[in-house]
C-alpha cells in the first residue's frame, strides 16, 4: 500500500509540488531530544502567584467525586494559554464508586470496608479538562500561597517512583487544540494511603491500558492497582475508531533492521507506517526499552522530526512530535534509529537472552496488529530464529544475514539468537517445517554446576528430539480439535532462562531447562507440581500459535484466554498423544490445576477467591501478593475443560467442541476476541442439553466461573447397585451441592466404575442452589453391578473435593 504523508490537510497539487519540498514544514536542524519549547515549559512548570480560597467544591469525576470542603488552591501557570494544574491544601475527601461489583470488591481489599472514602489535606491535580474553568468560577482570592513542594513533590513521583512521563502526555492535549479529559490527581490520603494517583486518561490508564480509569498506590506497602475500569461515554465520544483500545494510531507495517554485535549491543533503525485514529493528532507515542536510546527520527522525506525521551532511568516514554497535525485516517510513516546495551545480554558462550522481548522496536503502546519485515544483521557462525518466514540468508562482510516476513499480522516480532545447531523436521499434515535450535555450548550460569558429577552431561544438544516431537504431537492434536495454522515454519529455540518459556508468532522459545533430562532438574530443584509443568512446557507454548497468536485477545481482561485456552490445550495432548500413560497423566494434570486454584497462598489467599479470571494480573497486590499467575492459568484451562464436558456426548464424543473451537479459531483469525466475543460462539454452538439448562444462553456459566469466583463442594452421600424385575441394575444415588448462592447452577456429571473396571459416562444431574439430588435411575440392559458411582471423574466441573 503507497505510504500517502503524514498530513492529508494540504490539497493534492501542494502535495504533488511537495515531492521536491514535503507537505510537512520542515526543521532546518535536527534537534536535539527534550527540546521542544512548549514540551519544556511544561516540564518546568511552577505554581502561579495567584491562590484561591474554595469552600463546599465539589469536582465529579467518572466514578469519583472530590469534595473540598475548604482550603486554598494554587494554579500553576499556564502553557499556550492552558492552565494544566492546580495544588490543594485544607479539607477534602475523595469518594470513589465504581458500578463494577468486582471493582468494588478489589476496593474493599484496600479498604476493608464497604465505601471508598478517602480523606484529605493536601491534594495535588494535572489535567487537561475543564477543572481550571470549575474551580476558578467558585474561588475567591485568598490571602495565603500554597506549598510549591507539593507540586514538585508530583513531578518527582512521575519521574522517579513511577516513571511516566506526564508532562508528554499533557503535551499531546495541547498540541491537539482543544481540551481532553485527561485528569489526574496525586491524593495523600489519610485513611488508607498517602501515595494514592487516580487517572481518567481517554488515552488509557497509566497501568490499564485499555481502560480509562485507575486508581492505584505507589506507595511500598499498598501497591497495586485497586480499582480500573472504562471510561465513561462522554469521554469516549471525543475518540476516533481506536477508542475501544484507547489508541491513537494503528500501526499497519514495520520494516526493522536490526545489528546485534557479539557483545549484545543493538542497533537498530525502524520504518513505522501507521495510520491516526485521532483528530488534531501531533504527539505519537511508541513503547521502547528504556536502554534503547533514540539517535534521530525522521519523515518519509528525511527530514528530521523532534521527539522526547528522558534519560533511562526517570521517565523514559518514548513520544515523536509532528510538524502537522494528522486526522482520523491519515497515514504517515517514521524512521527511528536507536541503540543501547542491555536490551539483550551475553550469556557467555555464543548464548543471548533479549531482555526487551517486546519493546526491541518502536511499537504501538496500546498493543496492535501489524504486518513486519525483519533484517537481522549477526555474527558470522551464529544463527537467528525470528517471527515469520525466512525469506533469505547470507553471509556478508563477517556477518549473518537473514530476513523474515510475516505470515499473517502479527501482535509483535521477536526473535532469539546465538551460536546454535538447527535441527528440523517436515509435517506433511498439515504441512509445515519445524526448525528447532539448541545452543551449542551452556551459557555462563551453569558453569559452576559443570564440575559437579551429579548433574553429567549439560548439552541441550542431545535434548533437542524431545521438544521437536512433543511440538509434532501438539500440532496433530490441536490441528483435530481447533483447526489448522496459517504458518508455515514454526521455529523452537531454547532460551537461557531455566523457568519459563514464550510463544511468538511462528517462534518459540523454550526454558533451557526442559532440554535437560529429570535427574538434572531434581538436582537443580525444579520437580515443580509433580513434574508436569516440564511435560506440559512445549504443548503450552506451541498451543500460544493458536491462542494467542492467531487469535489475538484484546485487553488484559481476556488475557486468561491466551493462558488458559494453552494450559487446556496441553491437557489434550496428554490425553490423545500418549496412550494410557497419558489417560493417567490428563487425570494427573486436572487435579495439578485444581490446587493451584483452591490452594492458600502465603498471604492465606486461596486464588479463587480474590477476584474473577477477567481482572488478571492486576490480581496481584500488596495484600493478596503475587497470586494472578495461579489464577488466570489453571482457572482459564477450567473454564474451556468444563465446556468441553458439558459438550461431551457419548455418541459424539468431541464432535460439537471441536466445531465451537474451529469457528473460534476461523472467526477471530488476525483479530483480537473479548471475552464476550468468546461467550457469543459458544452459545452458538450450545448443545440441546445446554440450552435447555441455561435457556439459550451461557450466561449463568461465564456469570459463575468467568465473572464471578463461585466454587461449589461435591458429595456423593450414598449409591447403591439393586436389580429390578428384568434383572436390570438399578443406581440409588444421593448427590448434594453446597457452597453455593441461591442461584449457582450447574450439570453435574455421573459416572460408572463398571465391573471390569471401565469408567463410562451415564449422564448429568442438574442441580440448582444448595441442593440435594436424590434418585434412582434404572440403567437399562446392565446386569452385572457396577463397582462404584463417581462425580467428576475428569475433574468435570471446578468444585472444592468433599
Ligand atoms: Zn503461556
């Protein structure tokens, strides 16, 4: 698609005469980084001499209301006309009532009470909304000024505790002419914590991105973001078509040529081409590493753009200011060159380990789509493993030189190098390369272990078949139950780290760890959970191709999709890939998930109950701890598993999950699913059970266990096997649902240990509230008396055990 430039005001004859001078007017000099005037005068802003007396204010925000009951307010002094803060001092409260119960809830956290109503003395306010205009109109002179340690105080905290460089966001309302809604106050409060930052940013919160509305505590003790949730119409109305994500551009291509030297320093230089999703739009910002340092930017004309990013350490957000302004739909393109250290670091031996694995590269900060070409540029005798498909190699002038292209669009590109050996491996069905890299030699960190007889042979490269098949039986399976990739080559690469592993689109990286055999792991200590986190690493890690990369989700809120839809597909590929050893495991592998689930943390939080799977890492907290991993994974894997029982049939088997899971994975292809959206498919494909039990609907479903946090208790209080007058078994069974509300429903699932020891399915019970199902159930043409009734053999629905 021809790149048009960056500002479609002008007319078409200025443009076709802008070939010899650009449509952007233009800087003579570069200049140097941070120099904008008006960026700077914001940066350096002081109060003005003015102070005001206010009485009885009250300033509603969202979901917020400010009251100052009284006390003196100073404005700082106003940039282009615009006054973008003010300092209070005297006697306020801030109440805050979210309409989201679980947003309420996660404020009780904080509070330990009912209503967030936080007390004040000192309160500190930037905006760019009409907060000016609401106090000045019922202020009256006062004969005292104001604190000026208190505004420095807020500008500190950006730079150094933070690090969000606020006065680059109020510079982007400025330039866009007309006011915004951004508003955000520093309030020491008294009851609960005096680090306390509410934000309502249209542009998205300093920490939930995708939503407009946050309030968190930086303070040491308090962390976390306790309350986050979208923004009101009103503001949302002023947005373009990015409003849903909060974004001002969409990035439609990235060329990155990037030079890697021996040792790991970076170089790169990035031609974005995006088009605006706001109106009045100047001020662009890019997510960057913060070691990343930017030497220039320029426009499709080489004519250098100013652009800001403070030092690496205080609030290094990278923005970029256009001469002109863009509308809805304009497109641009820059090039950023930039280098630094430590966006990937040698690990010794010819191993790397890229430290910026998703800000390499100016990239949109409120995430994205895109298609990408990738030059890499590396040591002659190394190798790299990027995202999509190499489209050549060569050897130039003492280096590697590869290109990559992608397949499809793409959430971000990556990539994981070193001196390594290739091996690959052709599938013919669906057909596709699998290249697999190990490292030749370990990295640095396991030299200490290398004289220690206990731990013998430490090559990954012996390691490498394990991986490449399980990633073969991964791909057959998952190719079953949710259909085929569009990718044609699936790199898989260990990486240096030992305990975790990560899914990009077409590469894979995996823990050096689970390249090691089972007496090396016992010794380095990592039997995690029984060992089945190591047999479950690569099925998890290629089902990301799937779910997440294919489909992408769209906020942190459906983040327990990506997780949980690949824990569930790893559950899969024991069950169908291994054969009775892998029956046991399946069964091994849902009871590994379960305690996770049920099982108190050292804070004493079980992670079921601090909040829904949909509020995701923002779980973890200064109260609850570092809880949302063993949430969002396990709870997510539960929550498909239990649709894929519900939808089990005995005649069908998988037949109608698959079908769901197919018309998920084709729908949603190269777009980003929500939670709703996943709900919307699966009722879709409802089983008639189902729609009988929830009137076409699924919502008493996702209400319990995607929304909501219920766990109900299971006990088969009796079962016995009589015979009737045909000789026929009769089942008395007694089933009791407790712990429950009123309303929680669920179809429970009845098994048999026949005689010879099969386990067969019978059928489900519904059960509503705190209930008790007794029957008997004549089980037609069974004569020989089964051995036991069972609930939830496979771990059916998500239940704490009786
Ligand atoms: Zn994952």
């Amino acid at each position: 698609m021809p790149i048009q430039r960056c500002s479609l005001h002008v007319s078409l004859l200025v443009c076709i005469l802008a070939v010899a001078a650009p449509c952007f007017a233009q800087t003579a000099q570069p200049s140097p980084p941070n120099s904008d005037p008006t960026y700077l005068q914001i940066r350096n802003v002081g109060l003005a001499a003015e102070s005001f007396s206010v009485k009885d204010l009250d300033l509603k925000r969202d979901a917020a209301t400010f009251h100052l009951h009284s006390g003196t307010v100073c404005f700082v002094s106003p940039v282009q006309g615009v006054v973008t803060g003010a300092v209070f001092a005297g006697d306020g409260d801030m109440l805050l009532n979210p309409v989201q119960a679980s947003e309420r809830a996660s404020l009780k956290m904080l509070t330990k009470g009912d209503d967030f109503r936080e007390h004040f003395e000192r309160l500190v306010l930037r905006f760019t909304d009409s907060t000016y205009d609401d106090i000045k109109k019922s202020a009256t002179p006062a004969s005292t000024g104001c604190d000026a340690g208190l505004l420095k105080d807020s500008q500190h905290v950006t730079k150094k505790v933070i690090h969000f460089n606020l006065s680059a966001r109020i510079l982007q309302d400025i330039f866009q002419g007309e006011p915004s809604g951004l508003f955000v106050a520093f309030v020491h409060g008294k009851n609960y914590d005096d680090k306390l930052l509410f934000q309502i940013d249209p542009h998205g919160a300093f920490g939930s991105e995708t939503e407009g509305v946050e309030l968190r505590s930086y303070g040491e003790n308090k962390v976390g973001a306790w309350a986050s949730f979208p923004i009101s119409k009103v503001y949302r109305q002023k947005l373009g078509p990015g409003a849903a994500r909060n974004s001002s551009i969409h990035i439609e291509h990235q060329q990155l040529d990037t030079t890697i030297e021996k040792n790991a320093h970076l170089s790169g230089k990035a031609t974005t081409s995006f088009l605006s999703h706001d109106s009045g739009l100047r001020v662009i910002s890019f997510n960057l590493h913060p070691t990343l340092r930017v030497q220039g930017v320029t426009d499709q004309n080489g004519q250098s753009l100013p652009f800001i990013q403070e030092d690496k350490d205080d609030d290094p957000d990278f923005y970029v200011i256009l001469p002109k302004a863009l509308s809805i739909g304009d497109k641009c393109q820059i090039t950023t060159t930039y280098a630094g250290k430590d966006a990937v670091t040698n690990e010794g031996n010819g191993n790397y380990y890229p430290i910026a694995r998703e800000d390499w590269y100016p990239s949109n900060p409120r995430g994205d789509q895109s298609q990408y070409d990738l030059t890499f540029h590396i040591a002659k005798g190394m190798k790299m493993a990027a995202t999509g498909s190499l489209v050549s190699e060569r050897v130039e002038d003492g280096k590697n030189i590869t290109v990559w292209k992608s397949d499809a669009v793409q959430d971000m590109a990556g990539f994981q190098f070193g001196r390594m050996k290739e091996e690959d491996a052709k599938l013919t069905s669906p057909e596709m390369l699998i290249a697999t890299y190990a490292n030749e030699e370990p990295p640095d960190w396991t030299q200490r272990l290398k004289d220690d007889p206990r731990f013998g042979n430490l090559s990954t490269i012996s390691g490498m078949k394990q991986p490449l098949s399980e990633a073969q039986a991964s791909i057959a399976v998952y190719t079953d139950f949710f259909g085929p990739l569009a990718i044609k080559r699936l790199n898989i690469s260990q990486q240096t780290a030992c305990n975790y592993g990560q899914s990009w689109p077409g590469l894979i990286w995996l823990p050096v760890c689970s390249f090691y055999d089972g007496t090396v792991r016992h010794w380095l200590g990592l039997d995690f959970s029984d060992n089945i986190y190591w047999k479950v690493v690569t099925p998890h890690e290629v089902a990301h191709q799937w779910w997440g990369n294919t489909v992408h989700f769209f906020s942190y809120r459906d983040n327990w999709m990506s997780e949980g839809f690949s824990d569930f597909s790893a559950s899969l590929v024991l069950q169908n890939a291994y054969g009775p050893k892998g029956q046991k495991e399946f069964i091994n592998f849902w009871n590994s998930e379960r305690k996770y689930i049920v099982e108190k943390n050292i804070q004493g939080f079980r992670p079921i109950d601090v909040g829904p799977v949909t509020m995701g890492y923002r779980l973890n907290n200064s109260r609850t701890g570092s809880i949302a991993r063993d949430l969002i994974y396990p709870k997510g894997a539960f929550i498909l598993h239990m649709i894929r029982m519900m939808m089990w049939d005995r005649q069908s088997g998988d037949q109608q999950f698959k079908i769901l899971m197919k018309d998920f994975l084709t729908t949603y292809a190269g777009k980003s699913a929500s939670t709703e959206d996943f709900k919307t498919t699966v009722e879709k494909h409802m089983t008639n059970q189902m729609k009988g039990f929830g009137n076409g609907s699924m919502n008493w479903f996702f209400d319990e266990y995607v929304y909501g946090t219920a766990l109900p208790s299971y006990r088969l209080d009796a079962a016995s096997f009589d015979t009737d007058a045909n000789g026929d078994v009769v089942l008395g069974i007694k089933l009791i649902q407790s712990g429950v509300d009123d309303k929680f429903q669920m179809p429970v699932p009845i098994y048999l240990e026949l005689a010879d020891g099969r386990v067969i399915f019978l059928g489900r019970a519904g059960m509503i509230g705190n209930t008790t199902f007794e029957q008997k159930i004549p089980l037609k043409g069974l004569k020989d008396k089964p051995r036991h009734a069972l609930i939830n053999y496979y771990d059916d629905v998500l239940c704490s055990l009786n």
